[in-house]
C-alpha cells in the first residue's frame, strides 16, 4: 500500500500486495508530446481498510 492508503497495482490490472518489479505490467507506449487514448485506471482503497469504521 502507497502513502495514500491506496491499493498499489501496475497497468492492466495485477495487484501488487507486497510490491511488485514495474517491469512486469502491461507496457504502455508514448510518443513524444503525443496524448494516448484508452490509458485510463484508478487506484482503490483496500476492502477492510474501514471496516470498523473511522474509530
């Protein structure tokens, strides 16, 4: 988990639980000042980060 309280997960889907080398996620190509559609992901919290609520 990053500083953030979020999930850690390399492009394309793989969850990293207790890290994971970037080299082994899906590779993304960019080119120069060129905008690359369909790279979109988010990171989410953890199930059971607040499962006792707030407290």
């Amino acid at each position: 988990m990053n500083v953030l309280g979020l999930e850690d997960r390399l492009f394309g889907g793989a969850l990293c639980v207790s890290g994971c080398n970037p080299l082994s996620g899906s590779p993304i190509t960019v080119s120069g000042t060129a905008t690359t559609n369909a790279i979109d992901f988010s990171l989410s919290i953890p199930v059971g980060l607040f499962a006792n609520g707030f407290e």
